[in-house]
C-alpha cells in the first residue's frame, strides 16, 4: 500500500495538538528551537509545512539547535549519524504529468515525497563551523528593525480602534496601540498575521480563500486563518520574538477537528504561509532567503 504523506504529516501534527502542544506557537526568544530550521550543509532554510514539522521534532527530543542534515550530508561533510538515532521525515511537492483522457491535454498531478534529516544534535565529528546562529532577546520595547520591516511592506498600517484586522475593501490593517499590548512580541506576532492577511489579496498573491467575504467557522475561512496563523509564526521565528499567547483548549480543539478533516490541510497552508513570508521578503530585502530542497 502505498504511504499517504499527507495523513503521516497531519497525524503528527494532531499528535502534538492532543497533547496540548502547539507547534506554531511557543516561547521563542532568539534561542533553542524557535529560529527557523535550516539544512546544516547548505545554510538554507526550510520551508513550508517542513518547518512546523522539525519544530515539533526539535520540541519533542530537547533539540536546542536548528541545524540538520541528511545522513549522507554528515557522512560528506566529515561526521557521521549517531548509531540507533531516528531521523525526521520531510517532504516536498513533485507532480507527473498524465493526458486527461476526455480532453487529451497534459495535467500536472502534484504529490508529497519525502526523505529524512538528522538534527546536529544526533550527529557526531562534524566540523565546528556547523553551528547556528541565534539574535539576541527582544525586549519590552519597541524594535527598530521591524518596524522598519513592516513599514517597508508598503502596507497602510493604522491604530484607530482597539481590533485587529485587514479590511480587504479598504485595504488597510488596523492594530490596537502597541502600549495596549500584553508583551512586545505579541504585538509582532498580531501584526505578522495581518500583513499574512494582506497578502492574500486579489493583486498581491490572490490566495483564494480572499476573494470574497467569508464566513467565520466555515473552511475557507479556517484555512486562510491556518496560513496566518503560521505565516505569523515564520516570521516571529526569523526576528526571534516570543509567539506563545493564544494557544487555550479552545484554540488547540477547533486546530485538531479542522486539520482531523482535512488531512492536506496543514501542508497546503504551510505553503502559503512561506509564499506570504517570502513575498514580503522581497518587498523590504534585496534578495530574498534562498530555501532549502533537502
């Protein structure tokens, strides 16, 4: 029988639900398993659904480094694979191409394959310059480098009532006052999922779930809010910020029933949660973080 990746990668997600855990959401502060996970030989980040999946790993096994490699990357690189350790699988989308049999034109079939890492942690004689890289804590104050970020999005950020939101028709994402906040970090990550918000738009990345109003509690309404609840994550992990609020028992059942029913959820809204990340990479850098393949 063939494996279905989509249901292996989901399960180990609700794994990590069932017991309370949040892998998009925890204390990260510039240290330990909250910078965005990277291949150890090649210095590029991972992406999409692959980095939820390696934080929950690192969470699971007490990784403190975000770091890791393929068995032959260590071999390559000098070191070696601990014997007995497990690695983590990863995934990345392929497709074939078949004739539809009623119109007898190509289509493209995507679908999941996946290979395995090893966090550093596992691995033994590898070279000293293989270590991370981790920014400093971000304190209570205001951060110059994002706000500037944000301001260089172009996006029309306004404090004019105490919500959060982006009004697709006017477009414009309004923020409660920074004071207003209970830590620095979730005012960050507050507007990290707005302006995730802001990029589904019809002449920005026309995600679909954006193009007309919806309703709260339906599905397309859930999946854009997935995207921007791991859009804010991705990016909270790259500036090292704290995005650990808002993950209560209400949170954590609503997440386990919507991605229980839709096992191609979590990957799909992982994607486009990168696709936002890295769209607003390229609005306020000159060239964006080059992404890992393996």
């Amino acid at each position: 029988m063939a494996r279905n990746l989509y249901k292996e990668v989901t399960d180990r997600i609700l794994a990590q639900l069932a017991n309370g855990v949040v892998p998009w959401k925890q204390p990260w502060s510039g240290q330990g398993f909250g910078i965005m996970p990277r291949n150890a030989a090649t210095g590029r980040a991972y992406s999409g659904v692959n980095v939820v999946l390696l934080w929950a790993r690192s969470q699971d096994s007490g990784f403190g480094r975000p770091h890791w490699l393929t068995f032959k990357q260590a071999l390559e690189a000098g070191g070696n694979v601990r014997k007995g350790e497990k690695g983590e699988t990863v995934v990345y989308v392929s497709a074939i191409e078949k004739i539809d049999e009623e119109t007898g034109l190509k289509r493209r079939i995507p679908f999941l394959k996946s290979f395995t890492v090893f966090n550093v942690a596992q691995c033994e004689n590898l070279p000293e310059k293989i270590e991370p890289t981790f920014k400093p804590q971000h304190t209570e104050d205001r951060d110059p480098e994002i706000d500037e970020f944000l301001a260089l999005t172009g996006a029309d950020i306004r404090h004019n009532e105490q919500r959060a939101y982006w009004t697709r028709k006017l477009d414009y994402i309004n923020l409660p006052a920074f004071e207003t906040f209970t830590s620095a970090g979730n005012y960050y990550a507050t507007a990290f999922h707005e302006l995730t918000h802001w990029t589904g738009a019809e002449h920005r990345l026309n995600r679909d779930a954006n193009k007309a109003a919806k309703k709260f509690g339906d599905e397309s309404y859930s999946f854009e809010e997935l995207v921007a609840e791991l859009g804010s994550a991705f990016l909270c992990a790259e500036f090292g910020i704290a995005n650990n609020e808002g993950a209560d028992a209400a949170y954590i059942e609503h997440w386990s029933k919507f991605l229980a029913n839709h096992e191609s959820a979590i990957v799909s809204a992982a994607s486009q949660a990168s696709k936002a990340a890295e769209y607003l990479r390229e609005l306020t850098i000159a060239q964006p973080l080059p992404m890992a393949a393996e």
